[in-house]
C-alpha cells in the first residue's frame, strides 16, 4: 500500500492510476514509488536488526554477569580455609549475581524486545506475552 502522490489516499501498489481522485501514474512515477517503498522497507529492518543485536549484547553481558556470581559460589567453599578470601568470594557472589539481574532487568536484557514483558526463567525462542521470536 502507498499513498497517492495527489490526493494522499491510500491506494494498492500495482494500480496505475488512483480510484479517488483519478489521477494516472507513469512509469516514472510507478517505479519512484516502488523504489522509495523499498528503501523504507530495508531501513525498517536494518533498524530493526540494529536494535535485536544490542539487545543480545546486552543479554550476553547479563548472562555472562550472572554465571561470574554462581561460579563464585561454587568455589567459595573450597576456599573458605582463608576468611579473608571466603568473605571476598562471598561479596563477589552478591555482587554479580545480583548485578546481572538489575542489569539486565534496567537495560531491557531481561525483557522482550517487541513487548517489553519481563522473560522469566526458560523462557525458550519465543515471547509468552506477544508470542513473536526473541532470537
């Protein structure tokens, strides 16, 4: 669909000339519009490839974040034979775990980037809320 370059109604693509005010197009004019039709149709999704990347960014960097904070836990026990050194673990822990959810949840990691609806758990490919694909 486009607009009439007269009258401004909305008019299909393939129509030569425009129902409302009876305008004809010409071939110029017909592949002008087809071609500006394009160009907003590649931009839309450039932008919208632009904006799926940072969100996977921002996803790794929760994720990479959280990981740091259980793998700490992991291994504080081991290490607990020193306080100073469990006690830097345990800090380390909070710090990261508990950074990478507000993180997340404060740059939109933890959400779906169509909806915005905070993903829970497994949440798998697709948005319980809006159901379209995440990845």
């Amino acid at each position: 669909m486009r607009n009439c370059p007269n009258c401004k109604e909305l008019i299909g693509d393939e129509l030569t000339s425009c129902p409302i005010c009876k305008t004809v197009f010409t071939a110029e004019e017909m592949e002008a519009l087809r071609r500006e039709a394009r160009e907003k149709e590649i931009e839309a999704k450039n932008r919208e490839t632009s904006r799926l990347i940072s969100y996977r960014k921002k996803r790794t960097v929760m994720t990479w974040m959280m990981f740091g904070g259980v793998f700490t836990l992991l291994f504080s026990p081991l290490l607990i034979v020193n306080k100073v050194v469990g006690i830097i673990l345990i800090v380390l822990f909070v710090v990261l775990l508990f950074g990478g959810i507000i993180f997340g949840l404060v740059s939109g990691a933890a959400c779906c980037p169509h909806c915005k609806a905070i993903l829970f758990r497994n949440h798998g490919d697709y948005c319980q809320s809006c159901g379209k694909q995440i990845w």
